[in-house]
C-alpha cells in the first residue's frame, strides 16, 4: 500500500488516504517505446502544488515539476533564480497529491553543472525529501557522462535539448533551435548521447519539426515534444499555458480553456457582492450535516 494525501474540501486540509499501488514507474514509462515505435504516446503536464496534482494526475503519465514554476508561481523573470529548496517543497507536495503518474522534478540551475558529484548529491536530495521518481536536467553532450553517472548510481534521468530555458542568456532568447544544419546535427547528436547515457526519456523543446522528428528517431528512449513534432513519443505542456492562465502563451501552446477570464469573472462578482453588502450570509451558506 502507499499513501497519497486527499484534500478534505470541509476543512482546507491534506489528509493521508491509503491507496493501492498504482503508480507508473520509470521502467514501465521506457518501455513504451518499442523498436522505435510509442503505440500510446506519453501525456506529460507540469504541476506545482498538491490540489493541482491532484486534479492532474488520472488524466497524465507523468507530473513534471518544473523549473518553470520560477516565472509562474514566484514572478521571476526566468528559471534561473530557482533554487533547490523551491523545487524541494513543491515537488514533495506534488508527490503527496498524485498516485498515479511519475513525478519528475527539474534540477534547478547550478546545482549539476559542476560535476556528476554535485548532481548526485543534489538529485540525491530531491529523491529523499520529495518521492520522487526521477530528475530532469538540460544539456547534450557536455551532460551525458553525469546522466550515466546518476542512472548507475540509481537516479533516473530525464533529458532535456533543443531550447533549454536555463541557458536562455547563453541562446539569447527563446527562439526556435535547430535551423542551422551545424544545430540541427548537435540537437540529434545531443538526443544519441543522451539515450547512449541512459536517459529514460528526452523533452525536445522548441525544436523545427524535421529535427524532432530526426532524433526521435535516433534514440531508443522516448522523446517528449514541446514545441517540436506531434511525431515525438509524448508530449508536455505547463499546465497554466494550457488552462489559460496567461495572456501571452508560446506560439506552439494550444489553450484548451480560459481560466484567467474565468477567475477574474468570479473575483468581480465576489467583490461587487462584498461592497453592495449582498455577500450571504452564514446562515444561507452553511449547511450543518
């Protein structure tokens, strides 16, 4: 048995819940590629806190928690500024909100770059203190010898090339990569160094759709596209983008609802409730059993 922490709706608070053993594993996620074919494609979405996982997790294979919590829970004008204990406390949460995907927590800048020892000890830490089942770091070739270095010490790793949103001062933007001949060869050699690592899957993002599709290809992990092909192994998006939770979303995000129109409508009512004095009462909200 395992156990998850429900939310009790009464009270506002995580209570643990046993429930069955269901989780999907790091294996079973590699294994959906088979001689280079994924017959069902992997769904991959970013969650930060446990009632978002929560609300995720029967629909996903795998929770990510990214780095990308640094521009949309804290403000930040990029990833960089995240820091470990960060993604510590919101991966564990998210951990305690699902049952049922993997949950892959982004390493954060500076803290595997290095050495493969100091991204052992911090990947160690973020298994220790959140369950997760796995990391995620940026980086091709110059990160290979660390990924082998973390899967043969019992760390699974998750890749990630094409536009790495940590190197964004190196790129200078987050513009689409791989148009170049001399790019378009280092995302796939990146991709086969990685996979060679042993990396159980690689997100290939903002990559042009002929090299997403190359080193899907080229590798016998499963890639997972963000702003590349839908001909990658599986797919991810951050979930706010995808909710509508921003006005200005990437040009490759599909939105599949407005939320923000949604919170904003509710908040205008509830506060011309409040100032016209028509807010209910206890008596016409409370409800006793």
């Amino acid at each position: 048995m395992s156990t998850t922490f429900q939310l009790d709706t009464a009270t506002s608070r995580a209570n643990p819940t046993p429930a069955p053993m269901k989780r999907l594993t790091v294996p079973a996620i590699r294994r959906r590629k088979k001689d280079g074919v994924t017959a069902e494609p992997i769904v991959m979405l970013t969650a930060y806190t446990a009632r978002q996982a929560q609300l995720l997790d029967e629909h996903c294979d795998l929770l990510l928690v990214g780095d990308s919590l640094g521009q949309v829970i804290y403000g930040l004008p990029s990833s960089v500024p995240v820091t470990l204990d960060m993604m510590i406390a919101h991966g564990a949460a998210v951990v305690r909100g699902s049952y049922h995907a993997a949950v892959i927590v982004d390493m954060p800048f500076g803290t595997y770059e290095q050495s493969p020892q100091q991204a052992f000890e911090n990947a160690a830490r973020l298994l220790k203190e959140t369950g997760c089942a796995g990391v995620k770091l940026e980086g091709g070739t110059a990160m290979a010898e660390t990924v082998r270095f973390l899967n043969e010490r019992g760390i699974p790793v998750m890749g990630h090339i094409g536009l790495t949103p940590q190197a964004v001062n190196v790129l200078g933007g987050y513009n689409a990569r791989g148009r170049s001949d001399a790019e378009a060869a280092k995302i796939v050699a990146d991709a086969k160094a990685l996979d060679d690592a042993g990396a159980f899957s690689i997100v290939i993002e903002g990559v042009v759709e002929p090299i997403a599709i190359a080193a899907t290809q080229a590798i016998a992990c499963p890639s997972i596209g963000i702003g590349g092909s839908a001909q990658c192994d599986g797919q991810v998006l951050v979930t706010e983008d995808m909710l509508g939770m921003f006005e200005r979303v990437p040009r490759f995000v599909k939105r599949y609802a407005d939320m923000a129109s949604l919170v904003s409508q509710a908040a205008a009512q509830y506060a011309a409730e409040v100032r016209d004095r028509s807010f209910p009462g206890i008596e016409q909200t409370y409800q006793p059993k």
